[in-house]
C-alpha cells in the first residue's frame, strides 16, 4: 500500500469540440483498410484539488492538434474495430489564476495509441415507396466514403470527467468519458 500522507481528491473535467479529417488510402484486404486522420480541437479545462482543508481551482484553456495513422477493421458493414497511433501537441493557456510568471502557458508534445470501435449510421427516411432507393444510394455512398482514395470530413465534440481521490492509505480513480465524432 502507498502512504499518501493525507485525504482529499482532485477532480479534472473537460469539454472539447473540433473539426476531423480522414483518408482512407489502403485496402489490406475486403474488411480491412488503412487510414491517416488529423484533428484539431480546443477547448476548456475545471481543475478542483481538495486536500485536507484547503481547496484549489484552476480554470484553463486548450488547443490540440493531432497526425495519425491507423487501421479500421469492419466486424460488418455498420461497425469497425480501430486502432492509431498518432503524435500531436497540446498548448495549455491558465485562465483562473490568471498566466504569470508562476503560471506560464504550457505546450506538451503527444504521442499515443488509441482503440475504439466506430459506427456508420444510415439515415432512416419515412416515405415508403422511395426508402428503398434512398438506403441503397446511402449504403453505395458509405462504401465509397471508406474506399481508398476518398476523404471524410467530420468533426470531434466530447467531454470527459476524471476524479481521484485518496484517504492517506488508497487512491481511488473514476472518470466518465463520452466523445462524439459526427
């Protein structure tokens, strides 16, 4: 067991929103295709740290900006497993307290790997005698979107909530992720 020397938590939350780009460049074989992204995003960051009777806030700002290259595996013609690894950078601006000589902006360098699963929606549309036609055009669109040679635009929007809290002998962490990638 670790002494932490003392009770308190630390609580970071974050909301992010930016734009996304995606070229498909390289079919491995039917249900496996190789990508490149980039990604820039900005946003703003609550820091909360409570130790014993002293609490401090921080409130910052951020710009990420993110190259990759990755690998898309389609389990069907909806759902595909991904993996990437990317390099990037992050520049931090303090707003609360405000930047100063003991609180100076801050840029760190990125580089990561990073798994999910990703969805392809098709839209449902009401009038029946045409839903036929309009799905068989969505689906021919999304097989060409995910081809290689072709780009996809979308974007990121996503918060995330992370908190770690100790009692002097334990450390606990929860976080709550949830990212939209339109």
């Amino acid at each position: 067991k670790t002494d932490y020397g003392s009770t308190g938590s630390n609580t970071v939350d974050f909301i992010a929103i930016g734009p996304m780009v995606r070229k498909y460049f390289w079919q491995v074989c039917e249900r496996d295709k190789l990508f490149g992204q980039g990604s820039f995003n900005f946003g703003s960051k609550d820091i909360k740290d409570i130790s014993g009777s002293s609490t401090n806030e921080t409130k910052e700002s951020f710009i990420d900006w993110r190259l990759g290259l990755g690998n898309s595996f389609f389990l069907n013609r909806h759902i595909a497993f991904e993996s990437m690894i990317y390099y990037g950078q992050e520049s931090i601006t303090p707003k609360l307290p405000a930047e100063s000589p003991s609180n100076p902006k801050e840029k760190d360098n990125k580089f990561g790997v990073s798994l999910g699963f990703q969805m392809y929606l098709e839209s449902l549309n009401s009038k029946e005698n045409t839903s036929k036609e309009i799905s068989k055009a969505r689906v021919e669109l999304g097989k060409m979107a995910t081809e290689k040679g072709n780009w996809i635009l979308g974007g990121m929007a996503g918060f995330r909530s992370k908190t770690e809290t100790w009692d002097g002998l334990t450390e606990q962490t929860k976080v709550t992720d949830f990212n939209i990638r339109p």
